[in-house]
C-alpha cells in the first residue's frame, strides 16, 4: 500500500482526466478501500485542489482552479510523451522541430534513470524519415482552430493545385491530419456545399467573418478520406474485396482509398487514379482476391493484363 504522501500524489495523476472516476474505482487503483479515498479527497481540497464531485454516482475529476496541479506522468505514459516529443521533430508543421527538443530535453531532466534509458534505447533504435511535402504554418492552424471553436467565418486566400488563387468563405467545421498532409472541412458560403481545402494553401484573413450557427455536416474524415482518394482523379473505381474491412485496412492506407464494410468476409475499395494501370497494379498487390463493381473499362484493362502477364509467364 502506498504511503499517504504517494497516495495523495498518485490520487491527483487519476483525477487529472477528462472522465469521472467513481470512488470504487479510485480505491481499487490506490488499494484502499472508499472512506480513504473519501479522506484523501478532502486533503487534496484543503491544499487547494478543486476536486469536483457528482451525486449519485459519487464521481471525482479536477476541476478548474486558481492551484496548478503538479504534471504527473506514470511509467508508460512518460515514455509515450517523450517519443511522441520526438516524433513531433520530424514531423509536418513549420517550426515545430526546435519546440519538440527542447520540450524533450526538458522531460528527459527529470525522467528517473530507469525510464530515460527507455526513452534513450527508443531514441537510438528508430529512424525518422523527415515528412515529405509541404509544411504547414502552426499560426495558420491556430487561427483556424479558433475559428472552428468560436464559430466564426473564415476568409482566407487558396491556391489550387494549378496555381490559381482565389478568395473563399466557410464555416470551418474540422481539421484533419491524413497522411502527411492537413485539411479543412467547411461549408463554402460562395459554392453553397461542403468542400476540402489543403491548409498549407491557405492564408486566413484578417479579421474573420461573423458568427455562424453550426449546420449539420458530414463526417470529416469521411469526407477527406474520399475527397483526396477519389475526387481529384479520371477514374473512380469501386470494387469488391473478398476479405473482411479489418484485414483490408492492415494493408490499404486511408490516402489510398476509403473502405466499406459488406459482411464479415466482404468489403468495397472506394479508390481512384488518372490510368487504370495504377488502379489494377495497386488493387492486384494487396493479395486480396477481388470483383470490380466499377468502371467497366477497369475490368476490360484487366482482361487485357491478365493475357500479358500470362504470356510473360510462358
């Protein structure tokens, strides 16, 4: 059993979570039984935690106050922290690589030697191939977080990916990372229908736009996944393949195609590509036996592959 001092330390790591914990569980965690946890909780309050507490279920989290509560970090997610530090050095926002050391260099000072081995055998063992393609502007995504949370209109200038720049509206509903890449999803007020922006070809403009009550959308993800897949390509091809929608999204990643799930054994591929080659190459190298639903020319291209590779085969 932990002394009152670790207890109290390790109670206050627990509460610093976005859900509610009830006070059984508090107790099996710090193996106590209820009345200690009930007592520990008014100590933690005579300090100056606000610990708030619901009826009924007797649930406890922190709530907001004047007292800073101390960064506590058990074992494993100490190690998560700092090898996501280091991840973050490499990765697609401008700038961000010097934040991310020093933030780590800071962490790993006040590591126990046990873990900052950990950290440093991880460190020595992994390799990471800086982010390809352009990065993006942190104050770019602030401005456009803020917009999202507040509500507010963003106007910002666009390039396409022809060069062309134009000046847009939207009511920004989300941002989303795919790939090595961040988009925006938003009502577009000129085009009055839900659009995908890359936001490294954006620049919002000063000040935004009024208030805006949130309409119902789409579902971001969804949304990107099929708009970087499928919609900027000739070809849009759907077809069928004949193993479970898990097992397909161990090989096929989401900037390839979207997956829906048909059955257990059945999903569909919601892919595209500017020659059917591409799509028939790529559909052929998963290892997945498959049926095109569409477009016809895409089954008439395979026909015409399959002859070939069989006459190279002899």
């Amino acid at each position: 059993m932990l002394e009152t001092s670790a207890r109290l330390l390790r109670l206050l790591s627990l509460l610093q979570t976005p859900r509610e914990r009830s006070g059984a569980e508090l107790a099996a965690r710090l193996e106590v039984d209820v009345r200690t946890v009930r007592r520990d909780i008014r100590k933690l309050r005579a300090l100056g935690y606000p610990v708030d507490a619901t009826a009924g279920a007797a649930g406890y989290r922190l709530g907001a106050g004047a007292t800073l509560p101390p960064l506590l970090l058990d074992d494993e997610e100490a190690v998560a922290v700092a090898m996501s530090l280091h991840t973050a050095a490499g990765g697609t926002i401008a700038g961000i690589e010097e934040s991310s050391l020093r933030a780590l260099a800071k962490l790993e000072q006040v590591l126990p030697s046990r873990l900052r081995h950990r950290v440093t055998a991880l460190k020595a063992a992994t390799v990471s191939v800086p982010a390809g393609g352009p990065r993006v502007d942190p104050d770019t995504l602030s401005a456009i977080a803020a917009a999202i949370r507040d509500q507010h209109r963003l106007r910002f200038d666009y390039r396409t990916h022809t060069g062309e720049t134009s000046r847009r509206t939207t009511e920004p509903h989300r941002l989303v990372h795919i790939g090595r890449r961040w988009y925006l999803t938003g009502w577009d007020m000129d085009r009055e229908d839900w659009r995908t922006y890359r936001v490294d070809r954006l620049t919002p403009r000063i000040p935004n736009g009024p208030r805006f009550t949130p309409r119902e959308a789409p579902d971001a993800a969804d949304q990107v996944s099929r708009g970087v897949t499928t919609a900027p390509y000739r070809y849009q091809a759907r077809i069928t393949l004949l193993t479970s929608v898990e097992q397909a999204a161990e090989v096929i990643e989401p900037t390839v195609g979207v997956l829906e799930a048909v059955d257990p054994d059945t999903c569909v591929l919601h892919t595209g590509a500017d020659n059917l080659d591409a799509i028939a190459v790529h559909v052929a190298g998963f290892g997945f036996d498959f049926r095109v639903i569409e477009p016809p020319e895409l089954t008439a291209r395979l026909r015409e592959l399959a002859t070939r590779l069989h006459r190279a085969a002899g």
